[in-house]
C-alpha cells in the first residue's frame, strides 16, 4: 500500500483501538522509560501510551491522515510526530532504548533492511519488539494481510534476530472477534 492509499483509510474512520496491543504492553510495561521509536506508528497509540508512561516517543509513519489522529489525542504533545516513510527514516545510531514494530509489512529485502538498521539504533541493552501477522496466519488464522510476501514468521526474522540477544522469537496466538489470528513475535535485546 501507498501513503495515499493509508491516508483514505484513516480519513475514513479510526482504524485501531486506542489502547496499546496487550503482548506490547505485557512485555514493554515494566521497562524503565527512556527513548523510544514506533515506526509505522498509523494513529499513533503505541507512541501515545509510550508517552504516558514516561518515554520520550516518537510516531513515524507516512500517512500524515493517520498522524494527525494522533496529534488529536489527549497528551499528544508528548510525542515527536514525523511523516516519513520508515523505509528511508533513520534515526542516530546508538540513540534508542526502545524499537517498536507492530504491524509494519515489507516485502524483503525491505523488511530486514528496516529491521537490521533499527537494531543499529539501538543503544547497548536496547530492546526490539517487532509483532506482526504470520505466515501461517493465511491457513490456521483469522484475518489480516493475505501476501505471503510480506507475512512474517521466525524463520524469516532470523537474519535479524541473529543481530540480538533473544528472548523470544516465536509464533503467537491472539484472540480477535472473528477467531484466533496469529502473530509473530520478535522481542530482543542489542548485545552490550
């Protein structure tokens, strides 16, 4: 999909909830609050509930229609908000305490190429969190994206997976009105 395509999407209706995945907020509760990048962040709920909970968020995404959902939400002055597309977006190196990825799908090499440059923005210690539909989603799932292309799956994520210390690297259920959808999950650390 294009910007333009997401931005008649967003004007549309709002896409998302504006509560922040269960799993991410599972795993990204109990960190100490420091710098924090969601790319492909749409309306921006994960940066927004980052922020509340003390980090320094920012939203990348490249569908300003969605962003600026986003920045009309309570406490949104909180977060950076960048229209980009986060195929070329780019933060500096060794800056970041925290890389959120949920639902961002790439074709490959884009998808890694996103990945791998991510974990370089990671500061020593720094985590990657990448969730997203999974491969196996098509035939044992409910919903979303229906190109395998872009799907994601552990076997996939391991190029980048390879670059973290990981604790978790796996294919994960979750629970939706229509039936259970599957995810994969990627949730690692920079090595110090």
């Amino acid at each position: 999909m294009q910007a333009g395509d997401w931005d008649a999407r967003y004007a549309e209706r709002q896409q998302w909830s504006g509560e922040p995945n269960p799993l991410v907020a599972s795993l990204v509760a109990d960190l100490s609050p420091g710098d924090a990048v969601d790319l492909a962040a749409g309306e921006g709920r994960h940066a927004l509930w980052l922020a509340r909970l003390g980090w320094r968020a920012t939203a990348v995404d490249f569908s300003a229609t969605g962003l600026a959902r986003g920045r009309a939400q309570p406490d949104a002055d909180r977060v950076t908000w960048v229209t980009a597309d986060v195929t070329g977006w780019s933060a500096p190196p060794d800056s970041l305490d925290l890389v959120l990825v949920a639902y961002l799908h790439l074709p490959d090499p884009a998808m890694t190429d996103v990945l791998r440059r991510a974990v370089g923005w990671l500061r020593p210690g720094g985590r990657l969190l990448l969730l997203g539909h999974d491969a196996d989603n098509l035939a044992h799932g409910m919903g979303g994206p229906q190109d395998p292309a872009i799907l994601h799956s552990p076997r996939r994520l391991a190029p980048v997976a390879g670059l973290l210390d990981v604790d978790r690297l796996e294919t994960v259920p979750r629970a939706t009105l229509a039936g259970t959808a599957l995810d994969t999950l990627l949730w690692g650390r920079r090595p110090a």
